[in-house]
C-alpha cells in the first residue's frame, strides 16, 4: 500500500461509476474491472443495461446504451457518458463507444440521462449536474465520493 492506495491484485483495476438518472437522482459505485475492460462491461456490472450491439447504420462504430435500470432513451433524452481518468483535468466525453473504450486503473466513468428539450443539442454540463447542485460545493446537500 502507497499512501493509502493499494494496488489490488494483478490483472484488475478500479473504476468509479457514477449513474445521473435525472430529477436530482444520482448512483455511485465502485467496481473492480479485469484489464481490457470496456466502459460498457464496467456499467453492466453495476447496472441493468439495455445496449444495441452494433449502430453502423447510424453512423456509430460500436454498441450504444438505450437503458439503464429501466430508463430509456427516447426522441428527448439520450444516454451519454464521460470520462475523467488521472491526470486529466476534468470530465470529457469521448468519441469513442462505450463498448470500444478500454477502462484505466482509477477512471471515473459518469453517465447521464440527458434531456434534450431542457438542456439543448450540446451539452454544457457535467455528468453530476441537477438541478440542486451543479458541482461540489458545501452548499450541496448531497456529498460527492
């Protein structure tokens, strides 16, 4: 162990999965993940997932989620998902597919029911955004892992 921090075992890493449903209801889970791991695999391990297996006729290069735990995309909301590894500074949201996205050791992987209607085609904020708290504040009631 190095400054709190052990290694776990050879081969399996760590990742931190953080489900935004919407209306203010936000997930966190810790899962560890075997190397090679996809995003994809590591929110079916803590998650009920609805995903199409591939959308080349769309235009997407891989699987792409439609549910999770039972709520689906539809013409005003999308799944999308961000990712925050070490030593970068903040949440992006990649060009590749959840199932092409190789997980690192520590990765922070959010994913958000975006609406459309609300929030516009781009999105501006965060995968932890509600409407109560857009980021971690001590104002915020609800405390961020």
């Amino acid at each position: 162990m190095f400054f709190g921090r052990s290694k776990g075992k050879e081969g399996e890493g760590k990742a931190f999965v953080y489900i935004n449903y919407g209306s203010d209801r936000i997930s966190h889970e810790v899962v560890k993940v075997p190397v090679g791991a996809t995003v994809l695999g590591a929110l079916e391990a803590v998650a009920d997932v609805v995903a199409t297996k591939d959308e080349r006729a769309t235009g997407h290069q891989g699987s792409m989620v439609t549910s999770i735990d039972g709520f689906y995309s539809d013409i005003d909301h999308a799944w999308l998902y961000y990712v925050f590894e070490r030593g970068e500074s903040g949440w992006r949201i990649p060009k590749d597919m959840p199932d092409r996205l190789e997980v690192s050791d520590g990765m922070r992987i959010g994913w958000r029911l975006y609406n459309l209607n609300e929030r516009g085609p781009v999105p501006r904020e965060g995968p932890l955004w509600s409407s109560r708290c857009a980021s971690k504040t001590r104002t915020c009631a609800r405390k961020f892992p």
